[in-house]
C-alpha cells in the first residue's frame, strides 16, 4: 500500500513540474456521501454510512487514479461514546487505476460485477436474459459498505478498437480475478467485433474455481445434504450478435463439484426490432424472447445451489413522440424444463409524452401508468396471487412556475391467498376458494421549487384479522452546484413511532 501511496504521489509531482501552463495536465476530484438513518423502534439508534473518493486524472496518458473509503456502523445517542464497540463497524478501503482509452483497469477492495460472470451468479434474482441486457463482462468497486463480500484484486486489460480490415474492427480483452485472503482464480476474456452497417459480434468465456465450506443439515434428506469440504470448477461462455435488425444472445455453463456432481446452465435471447411508420415518422419497436433454465447440481458463481428452474418470457417495446414508450412483458418459471409453470407475472407500462416545451395545454398531464400481476403456486395449498397499479401525472397550475409542476403518484395492490389441485393457471385469478390476504394504498406528492424539492407519502396497507396501518413521510432536499443535503421524517405506524433519515453528497468536480 505504502508503494502504491508512493507511486501516485510521484506521478502528480512530475505532473506538477512538467507541466506546460497553457495546457491543463491532470484534475481531481473529491466525494462524500452518506446518511443517517434512524431506527423506527428505538429513538436516536440506527445506522450510519458514509463514501469518501478521492480521484485524479492525468489526460495525456489517460490515466484515472481513484481511492474509496466505505463505511457502515451502528451510532447510539443513548450511549456514551454514541459509536458503541467501534469493532461492530464495517469499513472498506478500496483503489483503482484506470486506462480510460481502453478502459483496462486495476482494481482492489469489494467490487461488482456485470456481465457473464453475474448472469450466472444467481439469474433467479435478476431480470429475464433478454439480447438487449446482455452487456460485455466487466467489474468495478462499489460503492457502498459490503460485510458479506471479500476484498478482490481484478486485473482487467483491453486493447483499443483495432481495424483489422476496412470493414472489420476488434476489440480484445482479458481479466484475472481473485479474493485476497484466499487464491479464488476468476479467469475470463474475449473478443468483441465491430462490423459495417452497425453488426457486432461479442464473445466471451469465463472460468473459475474454489474450496467450497461444508454443509450443515439436520438430515441427509434435506436439500442439499451435509456435503463435505469439496472441489468446486465452473466453466461459462457467451455470445452476443447484434445489428440494427434484430440481435442474438446465448450463455452456456458447467460446473463440476466433487461428491455434488455435474450439471449446465444456459440462456438464450432474441430481439427484433423492426420500425413501424405513423403518419411521416417511423417508431421503432422492440420485440424480445427469452429462456434460461438450470439444472437439479448444477453450482452457481457464489458457490451457492439456489436450485433448478426454467424460466420463459416476452417483452414487447414501443417508442413513440416526445419520450413516449410503451411496454408489455411476461414472464413464466417453472421447476424444470419441460414442467407446468408454476409462477407467473405479466405488466403493463405506458409513459406519456413529455410536456411541450411552451408550457401550454391542460394544467393537469397524464405522466405514467402502469399495472402488474403476480402468481406463485409452489404450493398448490397455498397459491399467492397479487395485483399492483401505479398512476402518476403532474399539475401546473398557472400561478405556479412552468417548471415546478406539482407531481402526484398514487399506487396500490391486493394480495390473495387460493388453492388448486393439478396444474395451476400461471396467472392470478380469482376462484371460489380466493380468500383476502392483503391490500395497500398511497399517495405521493413531489413539489420542486428551484434548488429545493418538497415530497410526501400517505399510505394505508390493510391485512386480514389485524388493524388498518397507516404509514407516512415527508422529506426536503436541496441540490447546489457542490452536491445534494435531504432530510425525512417518516413513520411506519402513524402516528405512533417516527423515525429520521438523513443524507448528503458533497463534491468537488
């Protein structure tokens, strides 16, 4: 570390000396962030995180020098010192050097990631793999506190777009990953082409391996079993071919784990996107399928079985006039392929065009609606159903400013509980065994008046054999030119118990 401190004090000293007055070398910028946020059952307890980043840029090398500190802890006002075991605390230290030309870069400290290597970490919390999310793998550090995840060293190197033939460019790329505590190879690499007529094919492949702990069961009949200390490779490739047409993605992967076993996990998805001609105009349409399914062993990128599965879905994407679009998905899973599906959602979206830029026509505009349905029969006993709907619009009234429009959101959503023998209806319905289970309403009131922006939130959520629970908050922020300060007092039993957020971000750009 003290090399590193070394380093980049002696590149900014000779970027000080060498400089040329009529030319700005390098620049730097400063970061803090945080909050405060009060526990709504005991006063003055909760917990309070904090970001510092410091960075430096050198332009004529292209290089990007960045340092991170990332802090959560408890902080009681009750005590004395309010920061308790200070021990109880997590802190990270990162750092990063960047090559902005190609974007390679040195990483260390907690990191995300995007891409491959997280579309196979556990795809069952992430959307659907449609072609157009499909993005080339890559990591970076993150940026809030982590206690779960280990420090990582990432090496990533890329070539710049190289033209190999007058209709052909390519970019290579390759990256090396470990934790530092214990060596966790993570080895991936690829190519990405660019061809005429805006056609690219990108491929990638990925590889990593580790130590997996023990399993504690009560029972060798429990999933998993007790499983002993064990071996653990996966293996994992990607393509993505795209055009201005249509586009093409697909992931493969294969894990091997000793006394486990060996199994796959795949994806595939599929966007058209042809335009569609209203009146002189041409609005373009995006038609996108997806499938993804795993199977019973096989072992995800954290080294966790989160299970088989097969999911299906479809989305359908309109654009229209003035940031219009208008959107319908679904999305079906079942246990495994070939099997009934048993969950089930579908969802309806529509954003209405922006208001004209002279600020006339109706004081009251439409902004947004939207509508969801939910069903998981895993228990054919137990079948949860739900429906949600979001509408949103804007008030300017003519003694108001033109641009601070009152905003007004109002959602709500019912839930159900029913029960099926067979095959299920992957969506929710109401049958004669449908009981209430629970439902919830609120209003929303956001109000920017120049620097400043006033919000509030009423709700109500009713649920079967309890009381009505009203819920309720009001908050105030202010942005400048040097960052943002926001404070919210809320209460999640009004008026009962109260509790207070706090948050700021300072910087210097």
């Amino acid at each position: 570390m003290k090399n590193i401190l070394f380093l980049a004090a002696a590149l900014l000293c000779g970027a000080v000396l060498f400089a040329d007055d009529s030319a700005k070398v390098f620049d730097w910028s400063l970061l803090w962030s945080g909050s405060w946020e009060e526990s709504a059952s005991t006063p003055l307890k909760g917990n309070l995180y904090n970001r510092g980043e410091v960075k430096l840029q050198f332009f004529q090398p292209g290089i990007l020098l960045r340092g991170q500190v990332l802090d959560r802890r408890a902080l009681n006002f009750n005590l004395d010192p309010p920061w308790g075991d200070a021990e109880n605390g997590i802190t990270n230290f990162t750092g990063a050097l960047y090559h902005k030309p190609t974007g390679s870069r040195l990483l260390f400290g907690v990191l995300d990631e995007w891409g491959l290597s997280a579309r196979i970490r556990n795809p069952w919390i992430r959307s659907p793999p449609y072609a157009e999310n499909h993005s080339p793998l890559i990591a970076d550090l993150k940026t809030s506190a982590s206690g779960t995840k280990e420090d990582e060293a990432y090496l990533y190197l890329s070539s710049q777009l190289l033209e190999i033939h007058p209709d052909v460019k390519l970019r290579a790329f390759l990256s090396a990953q470990t934790e530092t505590a214990v060596f966790t190879p993570a080895i991936s690499g690829g190519a990405d082409f660019v061809f005429a007529k805006n056609t690219g094919l990108l491929f990638e492949a990925f590889y990593t391996a580790d130590t997996l702990p023990p399993t504690k069961s009560s029972s060798w009949f429990s999933d998993p079993p007790p499983l002993p200390e064990r071996e653990f490779r996966l293996y994992a490739a990607g393509l993505l071919f795209s055009n201005q047409d249509f586009s093409v993605s697909t992931d493969f992967a294969v894990s091997e784990t000793f006394a486990w076993g060996t199994d796959i996990y795949f994806n595939m998805g599929f966007s058209l996107t042809p335009s569609l001609s209203f009146g002189n105009r041409a609005r373009p349409l995006t038609v996108s399928l997806a499938v993804d399914g795993a199977g019973a062993r096989f072992v995800y990128r954290d080294g966790a079985n989160h299970g088989e599965g097969f999911r299906s879905a479809a989305k359908i994407e309109l654009k229209g006039a003035r940031n219009s679009l208008l959107r319908i998905n679904t999305v079906l899973r079942g246990p495994r392929f070939g099997e009934d599906f048993n969950r089930g959602s579908a969802g309806f979206y529509y954003r209405f065009q922006s208001a004209s830029r002279d600020g006339g026509g109706f004081p009251i505009r439409l902004a947004r609606i939207s509508m969801s349905a939910d069903r998981n029969a895993v228990n054919l006993s137990k079948i949860s159903d739900g429906i949600s709907g979001y509408i949103g619009f804007s008030v300017n009234l003519r003694e108001m400013a033109a641009n601070s429009p009152i905003g007004i959101n109002l959602s709500g959503s019912i839930k159900w509980l029913t029960a099926a023998d067979g095959s299920p209806f992957p969506y929710p319905i109401l049958e004669e065994s449908s009981v209430f289970d629970t439902a919830s309403i609120s209003c929303e009131l956001i109000w920017p008046v120049g620097i400043f922006q006033f919000r509030s939130k009423t709700g109500c959520t009713f649920t079967e054999g309890k009381d009505e629970r009203w819920d309720f908050s009001v908050s105030a922020s202010v942005r400048f030119s040097r960052g943002r300060l926001s404070l919210k007092a809320s209460s999640a039993d009004f008026p009962e118990r109260w509790s207070w957020t706090a948050s700021w971000r300072l910087e210097k750009r």
